[in-house]
C-alpha cells in the first residue's frame, strides 16, 4: 500500500475517539466498581460464612471462584478484541456484571451466591482487560501513559475504599446489597457506544478447544485441592493434553515459545506467588478480625483494614517512581522481602493485638503493589514486541489463577487444622505456610537479577 494512503488510515477520524475525556471518566468509574467488588467481599466472608453455614474451606470458593472466572475471561476478551468490535464485547460484559450482580441479590442458597460471583467475574474482567486495549489502540503515544494512570487511579482508590464502603453496607444494610454496587457499571453501557469508534468484525483463529481444556484442567485442580487428591491423575492427564494441543495448533490459547522462555516462566512464577499470598491475606485477616478478635461490626472490619489499603495508595506512587529510578527487577525484589515480612509477622505477632493486623495488611498490599507495578515492566525487558501482548495477557491469567488457588489452598489448610487445634494455631500455620511459598519468589526474583546482568536480544529489539 501506498505509504500516504496508508498514514491517512491511520489518521481517519473513525480511529480516534472524539470525546477522550468524557470516554475516560466512565471507564475510571467502571474500573472503581470492579474492583471494589473485588474488595468488598473479603469483609463479608465471616458473616456469610454464618449465613449459609459454611467452613472456611467452603467460604474461599467466594473469593476463588470469582478469581479463576476473572483469570480466563479476561484473556478471553483480550484475544476476542482481534476479531469483534470493542464496544460489543464491554457491553457483553457489563450485562454479566449486572446479571451476577441481580442473581446474587436474589440467592438463596450458598451455590446461587458462587453462580453469582462466577457471572459477575465474567463481565468484571472485560472492563479491567478492555480497557487497556482501547488505551494503546485508540490514544496517540503522548497522552497514553496519562489515560493508563487514569486506570491505575481507579484501581488503587477500589482496593482502598472496598473495605469500607463494603463493611459499611453489610453494617446497615445487609450483604446482599454487596451485589447492588456492581449495577452502577450499567451507566457506562450507553457511552461505550456512542464514544467508542466503530469497528468491523474480522475473521481470526480463536482456539476454543484449547481454553475448553485448560478450564477443565483449573476445575479439576480446584478440585483436587478441595475434594480429592485422586483427581490429580486427571489434573496430569489434562495437562498433558493440552501441552499436546498448543504445539499443534496454529494460534493456540496459550502461546508454547512463552512457555520455553525461563525468564518469562520466573516473573510469571513471582507474579503467581505473590498474588497467592496477598489473595491469602485478603482472605485470612478478616476471619482472624471476626472470630479470634471478636469483632461483630462488618464496618469496623472494613475500618481496620482501610489503613493497610490507604499506605497501599501511598507506596503505589512510591513504586511507580522507583521503577523509573532504581529499575522494575529491584522494585519486585522488594515486594517479595516485604511479602515474607507480613507472613513472618503474622506467623509470630499476629495474636496480640488488632494494631499488629494492619502492620501486616499494611506491608502486605505494599509489597503486591510493588509487584503489580513491576512485573509489566521487567516484561518488556525480556520480550520482543510481538511477544508483548501475548505475555502481559498470560501474565495476568496465572496471577489471578494465583490468587483464586491461593484462598482454596487457605480455606483447606484452616478448615484442616481447625480440627486439631484451637486458637490462634491455626492461622499461625498457614501463615507459616505464606512465608515459604514467599521465600520461593524472592529466589525467583534473584534469578531475574542475574539475567539483567547482560542484555538480552529481545530488549535490544525493543530499543530499536
């Protein structure tokens, strides 16, 4: 194509959005809402836990449930984009979010509430992975990073104000009004179609065997944690089949030469980890606040945990900073020290008194925020632009599959040792639990240290 021709495509007005501000404040608002009903719900888990009768290994399929839906939909959506028009694929999205949201508020029994949450990750993870695409599709280079910190914004202020607002709600209200907040997102239906430009299907290769087979796999391994350790034949079975499938395919669901990469395979290992770990906490500590500190009030739950959030907020900014000073490596290296640090102390401290509970939450968050502001970033390092996106997408698949196996495997181990011992034992252990799961990922940052001792061929390429 004639190469004038070809740059008054690009410069068309159908490939810009019209109304950029406008467009960007509802997708702050929609991203402040899915992620505070991320948030929310960790306070409600001891009050449900009573509502439906249910034991802690029970209760972690709230957060799991959402969190494994969240992981494949989201990569789901992001590989879609390539073929159906954006503005189709958030309003599908939104639709499962309100669907999720109407099922939950009208459940009555503890498996509605799952299928709730199960729909309402389906729609929550199109937003969070969209929304991206929309940034470095739509919005010229100079102004991209200033409409991705508008995404960053949304994200940190929901993990900060989800407690409260959530504790608050079930406080005066009751948790089934948890679900309510996630039907605002509603509001931003019309604007999608009306700001976003227009854009005509294309026909691309979507592998859906090959995601029909690693869902199955994740139920199936959710299960042998749960369940039976006798499903882990098939666990191995499984994997096996799917390995097979993505060397054969054209355009598999998960791309093998990432797989082979040792350097991917340690940040996403770290990112794992990690996500295992915060999840745990967010999982763990309002339970510890309920049933060993006896505190009866949701809203005085969402009020102790808030500081932890707030100085997540802070070292947010603090982080972000120090990537562009000291390097990305450095910054997970520290968000790993500071993960050990809250399981160390949770293990040793945790039973003495609530001010230690937001030390913990408080180190915790900061240590994830240091993560998820650096791993992106080491990735374009060690991977060629045409592997980029394919490697951002599979590195926010296994962090929050990190994070759905990480509550499973808490709710279990408590749920286990609950009928051993009482007290405060039984948190101390799977606590404990945390603190070498940790250790593994600082060895794996050190790792990805050693790497940048040289430089690789793939962030030559992406200098040029």
């Amino acid at each position: 194509m004639n190469p004038d021709k070809q740059q008054s495509m690009l410069l068309r007005p159908d490939n810009f959005i019209k109304y950029e501000l406008v467009l960007y404040s509802v997708i702050f608002f929609n991203t402040l809402i899915t992620v505070m009903n991320t948030s929310m719900f960790n306070v409600a888990i001891p009050i449900i836990t009573v509502s439906f009768s249910v034991d802690a290994k029970s209760a972690s399929m709230i957060v799991s449930s959402y969190s494994i839906a969240f992981a494949l939909s989201a990569i789901v959506y992001s590989k879609l984009s390539s073929s159906y028009p954006i503005k189709w694929l958030l309003s599908i999205g939104i639709l499962f979010l309100a669907s999720g949201s109407l099922i939950g508020m009208t459940a009555s029994s503890y498996s509605g509430l799952i299928l709730a949450r199960i729909v309402q990750a389906l729609g929550a993870s199109s937003i969070s992975a969209l929304s991206i695409i929309v940034t470095t599709r739509y919005i010229p280079f100079k102004r991209r990073g200033n409409r991705l910190g508008f995404v960053a914004a949304a994200i940190t202020l929901g993990f900060g104000i989800g407690p409260v607002v959530g504790g608050a709600l079930i406080q005066f209200l009751g948790w089934r009004y948890l679900f309510s907040i996630s039907l605002f997102a509603l509001i931003g239906l019309p604007f999608y179609f009306l700001l976003l430009p227009f854009e005509k299907r294309k026909k691309e290769v979507f592998d859906y065997k090959g995601m029909l087979i690693f869902f199955v796999g994740i139920v199936l391994l959710l299960g042998t944690i749960t369940i039976s350790w006798l499903l882990s034949f098939l666990v191995i079975v499984i994997a096996y089949l799917f390995f097979r499938h993505i060397k054969r395919h054209r355009v598999p669901f998960l791309q093998p030469s990432l797989l082979k990469n040792k350097s991917f395979l340690s940040v996403t290992g770290v990112g794992f980890i990690i996500f295992f770990c915060n999840f745990s906490f967010l999982f763990l500590l309002p339970l510890l606040l309920s049933r060993y500190f006896n505190m009866e009030s949701t809203a005085l739950i969402g009020l102790t945990l808030f500081p932890g959030a707030l100085t997540a907020v802070i070292f947010s900014i603090i982080a972000g900073w120090a990537v562009d000073r000291i390097g990305a490596e450095w910054v997970a290296l520290t968000g790993t020290f500071l993960m050990v640090t809250a399981a160390l102390i949770a293990t040793l401290f945790g039973s003495t008194t609530v001010l230690f509970i937001i030390i913990i939450f408080s180190i915790s968050s900061s240590g994830f925020v240091c993560i998820t502001t650096s791993l992106p970033n080491i990735l374009t390092k060690i991977l060629t632009k045409e592997q980029l996106a394919n490697g951002i997408g599979t590195l926010q698949l296994f962090q929050y599959m990190g994070g759905g196996i990480g509550v499973t495997v808490s709710g279990k181990l408590l749920t286990y040792i609950e009928t051993m011992s009482l007290g405060y034992f039984k948190y101390g252990y799977v606590f404990s639990v945390l603190i070498v799961i940790s250790l593994v990922a600082i060895a794996l940052c050190v790792r990805i240290l050693k790497g940048f001792n040289v430089v690789t061929g793939a962030e030559k390429a992406n200098q040029i």
